[in-house]
C-alpha cells in the first residue's frame, strides 16, 4: 500500500481519529472505576440506599 | 407480563405495542438499566472492535481515487465521524423530548453523556476535513456555509456541557440543556442542506441523496461498513457513560443522605 505525496495527511488523519477514540474509551472506563470506589467508600463509611440494595452491585 | 394497569388503560392498542411501552417502561428503572447495560456492553464492543477491523481492511485496501488519489482513504473516516455528529445531536433532541415531555428519569442521563462523545466525533469531522482540505482545495480551512455550520455545531456540544457543569442539580440542568438542545436542534438541517442552499467549497451529497450514491461500490463500501463500525462505537460509549453517568448520581444521593444525617 502506498500513500503518495500526501502521506502525512493521511497518517495524521488515522493517528488523531485513533488518539481521540481511545482517549474516550479511557475516560468511560477510569469513570467507571472512580465511580464504583467511590461507592465502595460509601457504603463502607455506613451509606446505605433508601431501598437498602447494594449501590456498587450492578449486575 | 406484569399486570401494571397500562394495559386496560390502552385497550385499543395492540400487543406488540404495549410490550414496546413496557420495555421502555422497564429501561426507564435505572436500577434495570444497569443490570442490561452490563450483559450487553462487553457483546457490543466485541462486534464494534470486529466491524471497525474489517471497515479498516477495507480502507486500506481500497483503490486509489482517479483524481484523490490515496488522499480518499481519509474520508472512511471523516464522513463516519461528520455523519455522527449530526446523528449525536438528533439522539440528544430526542432525550430532550424524553425529559421535557415524558419526564423519562434517563433521558436527561442520555442527554449529558452524549454531547462529549458528539463533541468528540465533531471535533475530528473538522479536523480530518480540514486535513483532507489542505492537500485537495489547497487551503485547511475556508469559511463557507458547511464548515462554518458544523464549527457552530462543535460550539454548540462544548455550551451544552459547560451548562451542565454550571448547575449542580441535575434535574435542573436538564431541562434547560433539553430547551438549548431543542432550539439548536435547528443547525442540523442547516448543516444536511449547506451545500444545497449555498455556493460551498464543500461538495454535495454523494452518498445519501436522491437517486441514489455516485460513489463507486470500490469506497462505498469500507464507507458504509465504517460508518456502521462508528456508530457502534458510539453506541458502545454512550451506553457505558450513561452507567457511569447512573453510578454518579447513585453517589451524590448517598453524600446527601450522610450529609443529612449527620446534620
């Protein structure tokens, strides 16, 4: 495969769509994450739910 | 099914269409929400990653254009992402609806984590345009009517999140982030017909317009199959927002239980 004259317009093209999408997939999983600890450390400080389930048990 | 009063209070409807009710009924649980979002989420990225590989190949693979070049290789991924922010925006307006008019407890959850994943996909419409510009028109950037309106809609994501980080009380931010995404709902047409109703730099439809794409099927298709891959990745991030979104509004309510009993 080659790219021709314009090769680096190209590449960065592929590079900034690649370098943006992971970053979104970075930031829904650390969310993910900082959000479940911060339950965890909730519920171990004693806050309990108005229904009284579990806030960090999602499945 | 669960006997919940919808269905005498619907007696004309059909079947299909109460279950239709019902599952949204059920959705709007959050609860419920998360329990589906966590069997479905690891399914749906597994075929976003298969899709965009084979979009990717497909891209990679695909002829030189007559005139582009190997330049054409960035529209596989420019007009995915261009179609995306348009389509971002239409699913927001639609979660406006759901909150200023169904009062669904996870339109407005749908609504925030949304717009950065629209901003996002906006962001690289322009900047892989703008990419594709600079070697094809000669110039990275010129202020004609379909660039202009898709910078306005990029403008409009980053208003609709600084106004949700400006009002603590969800509830409230929703409802006047559903009002701006409704009246801004107003640029997407303006951006579909830009090149219709204005001399632009920008060429026309060539895919999705009347009598058929004059693209040949050698770019059609690792188009379309792009296009397919992206919008499941999209799906694929707004659904795990949307539990992260659920999750930190699990959290504020705990903090405010505590605060309140220990006050």
């Amino acid at each position: 495969m080659t790219l021709g004259p314009y090769a680096s317009f190209i590449i960065m093209s592929y590079v900034a769509v690649a370098t943006v999408v992971a970053a979104l997939i970075i930031w829904v999983i650390a969310d993910y994450r900082s959000q479940k600890a911060r339950l965890r450390d909730l519920e171990a400080a004693g806050a309990v739910r108005r229904s009284g389930r579990s806030a960090v048990d999602v499945k | 099914m669960r006997e919940t009063g919808l269905e005498s209070a619907l007696p004309a409807l059909a079947p299909a269409t109460i279950s239709g009710a019902m599952t949204l009924i059920d959705l709007a649980n959050p609860s419920r929400f998360l329990s589906l979002a966590g069997r479905i989420l690891p399914w749906l990225a597994a075929l976003t990653v298969l899709v965009l590989a084979v979009g990717l190949y497909q891209s990679a693979t695909a002829p030189d254009d007559y005139q582009q070049g190997a330049t054409v290789k960035i529209m596989f991924i420019h007009v995915p992402n261009a179609w995306l922010s348009m389509f971002v925006w239409g699913v927001m307006s639609v979660a406006a609806l759901g909150t200023l008019v169904w009062r669904h407890p996870l339109a407005d959850v749908a609504a925030k984590t949304a717009a950065p994943i629209g901003a996002a996909f906006t962001f690289l419409a322009l900047l892989t345009g703008s990419l594709w510009g600079r070697p094809m028109w000669g110039t990275y950037w010129e202020w004609d009517a379909r660039l202009t309106s898709v910078l306005i809609l990029f403008l409009m994501y980053l208003g609709l999140m600084a106004l949700w980080r400006a009002v603590e009380d969800p509830s409230r931010a929703a409802r006047a982030a559903a009002v701006l995404t409704l009246v801004g709902a107003i640029n997407i047409p303006i951006i579909k017909f830009s090149v219709d109703w204005w001399n632009t730099l920008h060429q026309p439809a060539s895919v999705i317009r009347m009598g058929g794409s004059t693209l040949d099927r050698a770019f059609l298709i690792p188009l379309l199959v792009m296009a397919i891959g992206f919008t499941l990745l999209f799906l694929t991030l707004h659904i795990a927002a949307m539990r992260n979104e659920i999750l930190r509004r699990r959290v504020r309510t705990l903090q405010m239980l505590q605060a309140s009993k220990s006050a």
